[in-house]
C-alpha cells in the first residue's frame, strides 16, 4: 500500500471520528476548548494500513461525570462496526504520568497530532512527552523492547513470512530511528531511511 493510498484512509478515518466526536461534544454541551481528540502512533503519522487500529487519545480538562458521558457517547458508534480501536482518555497530567513509566505511551505520543477539539491541549501534552523522551530516562526500555522483539519476531531480512512490523528491520524500528532523530545527541539520517 501507498504512502499516499495510507494518508487517504487516515484522512478519512479523520473525517468519520470529527463527526462522531463532535456529535458527542454537542450532545452532552461540551465546549471544544476543554478536550482534544488526537491521534498517536501509525495513524498519528498519517500512515493507517488496512488491519491497523485506530490509536487515539482524548485530551481533557473536564470532570468525571463529564469525561464519561462524552467517551460512551463517542465510542459506541465505533465499537458497534467493529472498528478496531484502541483509545486512551487522559488529563495532560495523567498522560505525564503515564509517561513517565511507559515506553510505549512515550513513543506513540511523539507522534500526537489533533484530530478535533483544542490545539493547544495537543501541544502541551507533546512539549511534556517529548521532555520526558529527551531526558533519557526510557533507553534502557527501549534497548530490552528491541532485544525482546528481535528474539520473538526475528529479523526481517531472514524470514520466509516475516512480521513486517515486528521484525528487526521492519516498521518498528524505522519508527525508532525517528524517535532517536528528535534527540539533539543523535545524527539519524532520516532522509536515507
């Protein structure tokens, strides 16, 4: 599949969860300053392949009772057609947090990008992952995940049906190397990957 033919199902993946999520914010009178819906991961890089799911976080400011109503009014419609989607909803300081401890929230969080809502609750939550990335506390982490991915997937170049996204050499690691090229210590040719 074609990076264009990826970015054109992230688009419209875009404009299905715009409707719905806005659909939610009015229903329940929730005003589009208070809340963000983002994507993360592959499909926060524009690049959702067919069988991918949608990774979305929804950024908030609003209490319990508000936050609940707004996601069940959200998700269901998702879920009802079985659309795969894996979805996390966080105030800035709980996905901080989580950040803190999960290489996994880190790495697909540097790849945060607004779907709907406010801009500046993206923003923020990106400055603070990428702090926290740049301040080396998840390298260990990441060198066990690789060693840990290398032993359970292989390397890409000899496998007969390789994981083209697990395997060692595969998308995974590209994403990698863009995650190393936003640290200032390390050169990583982005350009010849």
């Amino acid at each position: 599949m074609s990076t264009r033919e990826r970015r054109d199902r992230s688009d419209k993946a875009d404009r299905d969860l715009s409707k719905l999520f806005s659909e939610s914010l009015n229903k329940n009178q929730i005003n589009h300053e208070e809340i963000a819906l983002a994507a993360v991961g592959g499909y926060g890089r524009g690049e959702l392949s067919p069988g991918s799911d949608l990774d979305i976080t929804i950024l908030h400011k609003l209490n319990e009772k508000q936050i609940e109503s707004v996601v069940q009014d959200f998700m269901y419609p998702i879920w009802s057609v079985g659309t795969p989607v894996d979805h996390s909803v966080r105030t800035i300081s709980q996905l901080n947090e989580v950040a803190q401890n999960d290489i996994r929230v880190v790495l697909g969080a540097l790849d945060l990008r607004l779907i709907l809502g406010n801009q500046d609750l993206v923003d923020e939550a990106y400055q603070k992952v990428l702090k926290i990335w740049q301040g080396k506390k998840h390298f260990k982490a990441l060198k066990d995940s690789i060693r840990e991915r290398a032993e359970r997937s292989g390397q890409l170049a000899f496998l007969l049906e390789p994981d083209l996204k697990e395997a060692v050499g595969g998308l995974r690691d590209a994403n990698i190397l863009r995650a190393l090229s936003l640290l200032e210590f390390i050169k990583v040719p982005l350009d010849r990957i």
